[in-house]
C-alpha cells in the first residue's frame, strides 16, 4: 500500500469520525465474513469479584519498543502484541489507520481500560487483573482471516488460559 493510500485510509477515519451520515455510508457497504456457526460462550465458573480478568483489544495498540502493525498490506496484520500491563500507559503507541486514534491517544482507556478495571479491583468488583494483554489490529481480511483464526488468536487463548485468565475484556476500536 502506498503512502497516498495510507494518507488517504486516515483522511477517510477522521471524517467518518467527525460526520455520522459518512460513518453509517461507510458501515452500510461493509460486509463482514459469515461466522462458522454459533458463537462459543462460556458463562463464569466462579464470581465476578473472584476473577483475574484480561484485555483484548483491536485498536492496534503496541508498546513503543515493538514492531508496530503493518499498515502497508491491505489485508491487515494478523498478528498480536503482548502488552505489560504494568507499563504500557506509559509506553504506547497506536499503528492503526482505519480509525481516529487521537482520543485513544489522549487516554489510552478509551481502548485498553487498564486504569479503570484496576479501580474494579480495589472496589472488590473482580478479583484481579493479568500482568500481560493482548492487542491485534482490527482491519483483518482476505488471506489473513485464517492465520488469525487458525493461529493467532488461538495463541493468545492459550497464553491466557495458561495465565489463569477468567475473564477477557474484548475492546474493538
């Protein structure tokens, strides 16, 4: 993909961001890949002020010291970023033209709700937070919808599994 073309993916962001009527164009034309049957939903096995909960997010967000997103195939990147939860408010960046990140920029919680789930947990409202999170970028198609469902996205279900993860928060952008 071009400069010209990235230029443009992110003129198209910001105004659909600033005017609705362009936004519902824009979301009228998409069309999203069909689903292979029911979505799996597995209720808790436990309460909620019990649970160690984790975030996955699309925004693209990355620390700054990873490799960002590759924004240049315009079939997305289907691959994820690790994030300590522990740095990354001060360590961030978004490499994600397909949306307005200047406000997720300005506040990081706007798609990674760190802060605000750590308040959940001194509340007592859950149990605890992951040291680790997981970002992917939301713009994902063509030939890279099966290496993210048939191996990354199940990379990171078992990273989380194996981190004792109870719940995940999945935040789009």
């Amino acid at each position: 993909m071009s400069a010209w073309n990235r230029l443009k993916n992110r003129l198209i962001a910001m105004l659909a961001t600033r005017h609705p009527a362009l936004a519902e164009r824009l979301v009228a034309g998409y069309h999203p890949e069909p689903s292979a049957g029911a979505i799996p939903w597995a209720p808790p096995g436990k309460p909620l002020g019990a649970c160690k909960v984790a975030v996955v997010t699309t925004a693209g967000v990355h620390h700054a010291g990873q490799q960002p997103f590759d924004m240049v195939d315009r079939n997305g990147d289907p691959s994820f970023r690790e994030l300590d939860g522990v740095t990354i408010g001060s360590d961030f960046r978004i490499t994600h033209d397909y949306y307005d990140h200047g406000d997720a920029e300005r506040d990081l919680n706007i798609v990674l709700p760190l802060q605000r789930l750590e308040e959940l947990r001194r509340e007592g409202i859950i149990g605890g937070l992951a040291r680790f999170h997981y970002s992917f970028m939301g713009h994902i198609s063509g030939p890279h919808l099966a290496t993210l469902t048939g191996k990354h996205a199940p990379e990171v279900a078992d990273r989380l599994r194996g981190a004792d993860v109870d719940l995940v928060l999945l935040t789009p952008a």
